[in-house]
C-alpha cells in the first residue's frame, strides 16, 4: 500500500537487510517487463520467477519507480546443480515515470512470479470526446 509521502507500494524487508543493501553487495538482473496503454492507465508486467510475494518492493521516489524481487540469494548459490542455464540474482529495474501519471492512484499485484503495477493516468491526459453543436 501506498504511505503518505506516496513512496512505497509493496515493502520488504529480510534478515535485517535492506533492498538498496542487497543492490550494493549482490547480482541483480533486469526483469523481463511488458507495458501497455489503455485509455485510462498504463499497465506493466514484470517477470520474476522464484521470488515471494514478502519479497518484492515497488518504490515511487523523484519521477522514478524502481521494482525489486529478492532470491534467497545464498540457498541459490549453494546448490549442487548438475545443469545451470540461467541467471542467479535478484531483480531490480528502474524507470522514469511521466507527471501524466497520478502516482496517488497507482496499484500493484503479484502472483505467480508476476508483478503487475498499474499507473493511472491524470483526468486531463485522458482521451475525451468533445461534442460538436
């Protein structure tokens, strides 16, 4: 949920130690992301297989939205693979958001290793139709 000062949409915190620490100290990966337009909205969906609910963080801060999906990092690593084709890391990516979105407005969900965030756009942006007389 959103707090007053607008900054976080979804929290997480895990053995005392902050995403922004994690990024410092630990392999990060842009997720795969699609984006699309509706009339009243723009809509993103984020890939990040492996990682929990508890486990991801959406901030809004200074024009941008940074999205973040923490791994159990070590358990990844310690793991006595026979075959390893992909990446390990936790995701992180980072966009500029427009001032025609209403950032008081904007949700997110997540399910199934998916992150949707929906970023209303401001009523005078909208497409309307002007009646002619």
């Amino acid at each position: 949920m959103m707090d007053t000062n607008n900054n976080e949409v979804i929290k997480v915190e895990e053995d005392n130690k902050s995403w922004e620490s994690v990024l410092d100290t630990e392999c990060c990966y842009a997720p795969l992301v699609d984006i699309f337009e509706t009339d009243d909205a723009f809509i993103l969906s984020a890939d990040m297989p492996g990682v929990k609910k508890e486990d991801v963080s959406l901030k809004l801060e200074d024009g941008s939205m940074m999205l973040f999906g923490k791994i159990n990092y070590n358990e990844e690593l310690n793991r006595r693979y026979i075959l390893k084709e992909k990446e390990t890391g936790h995701f992180y990516r980072k966009f500029k958001i427009s001032d025609s979105i209403d950032e008081s407005k904007v949700s997110a969900n997540f399910m199934d290793g998916q992150l949707t965030v929906v970023l209303p756009k401001h009523e005078r942006i909208k497409p309307r139709i002007i009646n002619i007389k």
